[in-house]
C-alpha cells in the first residue's frame, strides 16, 4: 500500500462461523483485504475487541 492508511479492515466472525471451514475463512480473509486495498485503509486482521485502531474502522461482519 502507498501512502499513510486513512483506516482500518477487520474481520468479524460469529462464533459459529469461527469453526467454518479453513478454504471458508481463507476467502472471507482474501475479501477483507482486497476491500482495505480498495479503501486505502489497512487490513488489521481479526476483530479485537480490546485493540485501539487508528482512525476509522470498517467490519467485514461474516454471521450465521
């Protein structure tokens, strides 16, 4: 990525998505970082409820 991210991408899942299959979870990722890329914010990984992220913070909410 070039230049300063304006944010952050995280990945959310349910607790029961969080037993879903590895190819799953590997496609879920690769869409949350493409979607930063696009952005221009940075991909920060998995949800951490106790993180300070800087700047804005989009979800990518995977439930159900």
């Amino acid at each position: 990525m070039h230049g300063a991210a304006r944010g952050v991408v995280v990945l959310y899942e349910s607790q029961e998505r969080a037993r879903a299959r590895q190819h799953e979870r590997a496609t879920h990722e690769a869409i949350a970082r493409r979607l930063a890329s696009l952005m221009r914010f940075e991909y920060a990984g998995e949800y951490d409820p106790l993180a300070r992220y800087p700047g804005p913070v989009y979800v990518v909410s995977v439930v159900g």
